[in-house]
C-alpha cells in the first residue's frame, strides 16, 4: 500500500467518513479515495474511533468473519478482469475484521462501501499499534476496489472532512 505514505494520504487521496456504523456511536470509519483510472479506497479507523483513543491498548485483531469466510483468504494477482474472477465482493456493512481492546470491547470493522476486497493489511496483526498510531497511512484496515461503473456513486452515504467535523462538534456539545 506504497499509496498512502507519509503525505501521499493528505495529496492523493479524499477523505470520506462513515459515523456510528449500524448504530453504534463514535464507531466511525474513514474510506480514502484515491482518483485515478480506476477508483481505489482505503478503508481505515476515523480520528474519533474508540480504537484511537488514549488509554485503549489492542488485543487482537482478527479477519477470520465466520466458520466459512477469512479476509485473509483472499488473494488478489493479475490485471483488472482478474481481480473481479477471485476478489471477494463487499457490500457497505460487510465486515472486515474484528478488534478486540484489553478492556474487553469487541469492535467490527466494516467496509463502509461495495466493492471487491483488494487487500488486507496483515502487518497490523503482528504489530496492532500501528493501526492506532498511523491508521491513515501503514495502519490502514483493507483496500476496496469499486465496480468502474459505480465509482461516481461510491461515496453516496458518506460524509466529506467538513460535514465530520460538524459531526464531532455536535457530539462535544452534546457531551458538555
């Protein structure tokens, strides 16, 4: 995932966000777009995710999703008509993975768009803190490739960096 290096997540890629996925509060994700020919998305933790903050240390982070379906199964090679052929195909509240913190909570992480299942990141299961202290960059959850033809519409139900932002004000508001 050479893409989304130290700056190349700020230069080459728009920020998305997904709040309280299925309803559970701050449980929030972020999808980076990346524009070009084909429209890639990287799924990652949104700043306010409980994951990432202070005190939260992580357990475990596990791909196996049931008895029959592993992320980590998926294997993706060849051009583009291939990747359709072998990827696994995702719909928006498909999970990718579940973590689980030292205190007990169990977080699913899911896909937040539909599309094929590129790739996930398996260096954060041997090195979790990565995913808390760069989840834009090498911590990143999975990378989703929309169908060509829907990659206009992908970021349908989602909410740009501003409309975040208001989002995260209201929450402090409502707190105090």
């Amino acid at each position: 995932m050479a893409a989304a290096t130290r700056g190349g997540a700020e230069r080459y890629f728009t920020r998305w966000y997904k709040p309280d996925v299925k309803g559970r509060p701050c449980e929030d994700f972020c999808v980076l777009q990346h524009s070009n020919r084909r429209v890639i998305c990287v799924i990652t933790l949104a700043e306010a995710h409980p994951l990432l903050q202070s005190g939260k240390t992580i357990k475990s982070i596990n791909y196996q999703i049931s008895a029959n379906c592993s992320r980590l199964q998926n294997k993706v090679s060849g051009k583009s008509k291939r990747v359709w052929l072998f990827a696994q195909f995702l719909t928006e509240l498909a999970p990718l993975c579940r973590i689980s913190s030292t205190d007990g909570e169990e977080y699913t992480i899911y896909s937040c768009i539909r599309g094929r299942l590129i790739e996930v990141n398996e260096n954060i299961l041997s090195n979790p803190t990565i995913l808390q202290e760069k989840p834009s960059t090498e911590g990143y959850i999975a990378v989703v490739l929309p169908k060509f033809e829907e990659s206009k519409s992908v970021t349908q139900g989602l909410l740009t960096q501003k409309e975040y932002e208001e989002v995260l004000l209201k929450r402090l508001n409502s707190s105090s």
